[in-house]
C-alpha cells in the first residue's frame, strides 16, 4: 500500500513538472454573469484549482460580466480561436451544431439526473464531436436548473396568458418558435439588453432559471414569475481548437481536472442557489406561480409540437427516443 502511495505521488509529481515545464499560461475565460453569481465563484474557483494542479503554471483570467460581448460574440471567437475559453449556455451553440437543437427542446428532460445521464452518455459524445467540428472544445457542463416564464404585464398560467406578448428569448431558432408555438412574440435580446428592454417596452417577458431572473435584476422589472419549467438546456464551458492544439498533454489533463471540480462543486450547490433566489425574488415582491397552479397540459402540449418540426428524419427520432429512453 505504501508502495502504491509513493508511486502515486511520484506520478503526480512529474505531472505537475511536465505542466511546469512548458513556460506559464494565462487563459482569457469569458462569462456574462456578475460576480455574486454561483457561476462566477465556480468559475473562480476553478481558476484557483488549476493554479494549483499546475503548480503555479497555469492561470485563468476571468473576464465576467460580458466584458468579452455577448454570448453569442463569445463563442464565435472561441471558434475563430480569438478567445480561449468561454462559459455559455448550450443553447447558443444551436445554430451550429443539430445536437444541441434536438438537446433544447422543451420538456425533453424528466430531471437534473435524467439531463446529467444523457450528458454523461452517447448523446454527450455526439456533442463533443460537433463542437469539436465548429472549432471547440467541451471542457464540461454546469447545472443551469430550468427555465421558466416572467412577465410585467401578468402570470402566466394557461396557454391564454401567452397572447400578446413580446418575451425575450436567446439568440436560437428553437426557443424562438417555442415562443411563436405558444402564441407570443419572440424578441431575441443579449442577456445584458434585458433590463433595459423591459423599461422600454420592448418586451413585457422573458424566460430563465432562478439564479438568473433575481441576479440580472430581472426580478425588479418583471414580478410575475411562473415556474413552468420548460427548458433544461445546460451550461458549457468551451475552450477554442486553437488554444487547446497549443498545450501538452499534461496541460490538458490540469484543465480537464479543474474544470470537473468545478463542475462537481457546482452541482452540489446549484439547488441551494435556486433556492435562495426564489426566497429573495419572493421577499421582494415577486409573485410566483407553482407549477401545479399552472394549466400544464395546454402549455406543453403546444410546446412539444416543436418536436415534429426538429425531428428531420429517422435518425433524429431515434436520437430524441433514446434521451427519452434513458433511465
Ligand atoms: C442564463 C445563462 C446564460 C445565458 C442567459 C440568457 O441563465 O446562465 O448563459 O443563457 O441565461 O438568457 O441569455
């Protein structure tokens, strides 16, 4: 057993000289959340681990608060290999790679766990595969809950409620025909257009996770929160082609380290920070609508008509029965 330890740590310790060999590395990591968000104290602890499994040669330099642009703009420079690291939410990926279309559908995902099985599985690969062709790396996934609708103008509690509103939604084809599937408008807005947008007029609603709506402020514009739940499209942390070809095997391996940590951690404290900011939206005025005071049935039996649109042909059923399959 003895043996066994020094041989372990004799291999740790090559791995860290190996990583130190090469000269430092500083890595630019884009994110559009403030700090204060559980993604940005993830994120920053990450930075801090990989310091540590590289001794000291290796640094992530966070830029938050969509200092780097938009998601959008960030992950088209991580494909151009202009930045080296981006966390964004997969459905911004959407336009490039059919997997993560069939991933975004609503109500696809039973649970967390379903999600993170189907992740963890064949359909986790064919992603990979497909970033990897758009010119990026998966690093890993974070938890991004389930989004759900708020508006300024009501509640949202039937299919009804839907009528006449311009809901922001992210820059994908299939949020933006789930939000003209149910009746409404889709407005396509950078995350830091929002605020704004409600104060304009632009829109009267908008859909996200918990952490999200009260950590953007959203909650202040648009009171009316109804927890519908129907997306669970997850966060990825990519890193471009170009940088990723630039490091050694060791460098890689100190990354993909990190970044599982940071994806454990935050998984054990993803249901504390939903919490937390529903109890605070709450206390600050928010009426929240329970999904069980909601007219389920007409809203995602409009909402799954989606699928006859997205699924193209047998293999893509196939695709979307084996998710639903999988236990
Ligand atoms: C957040 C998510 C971001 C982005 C944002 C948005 O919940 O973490 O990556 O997707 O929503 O709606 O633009």
């Amino acid at each position: 057993m003895k043996t066994r330890k020094r041989v372990l740590a004799a291999l740790a310790l090559l791995a860290g000289l190996a990583v130190q060999g090469s000269s430092a590395k500083d890595f630019m990591l884009a994110d559009v959340h403030p700090p204060g968000h559980l993604m940005i104290q993830v994120e920053e602890r990450m930075a801090g681990r990989l310091t540590e499994v590289s001794k000291g040669a290796m640094h992530i330099q966070l830029r938050h608060s969509g200092q780097m642009g938009s998601e959008g703009e960030a992950w088209e420079k991580v494909k151009a290999g202009t930045l080296d690291m981006a966390r964004v939410n997969l459905a911004q990926l959407a336009k490039d790679m059919p997997a993560v279309k069939l991933l975004s559908l609503p109500y696809l995902f039973r649970s967390r766990e379903h999600m993170w099985r189907v992740l963890g599985g064949d359909f986790g690969k064919r992603i990979r595969k497909e970033a990897e062709q758009s010119g990026a790396v998966v690093l890993t996934y974070y938890d991004s809950g389930t989004r759900s609708f708020y508006s300024n103008k009501h509640s949202i509690r039937s299919l009804a409620d839907f009528k006449g509103l311009r809901i922001r939604v992210q820059d994908s084809p299939v949020y933006k025909d789930l939000i003209s599937q149910l009746g409404a408008t889709p407005v396509v807005l950078p995350y830091d257009k929002v605020s704004d947008a409600f104060q304009s007029g632009e829109i009267d609603a908008a859909e996200n996770n918990t952490p999200s709506y009260v950590s953007s402020g959203h909650y202040k514009f648009a009171r009316y929160y109804s927890l519908d739940e129907h997306s669970s499209v997850p966060e990825v942390l990519v890193v471009s082609k170009k940088t990723w070809a630039s490091l050694s095997e060791a460098e890689h391996k100190a990354l993909e380290q990190a970044a599982a940590d940071s994806s454990d951690f935050m998984r054990k404290l993803w249901a504390d920070s939903e919490q937390q900011s529903l109890a605070k939206a709450k206390k600050e005025g928010s009426v929240v609508v329970e999904k069980n005071q909601i007219a389920m049935a007409g809203i995602e039996g409009y909402a799954v008509k989606l699928y006859s649109k997205y699924i193209t042909d047998s293999a893509d059923l196939e695709t979307v029965l084996a998710i639903l399959r999988v236990k």
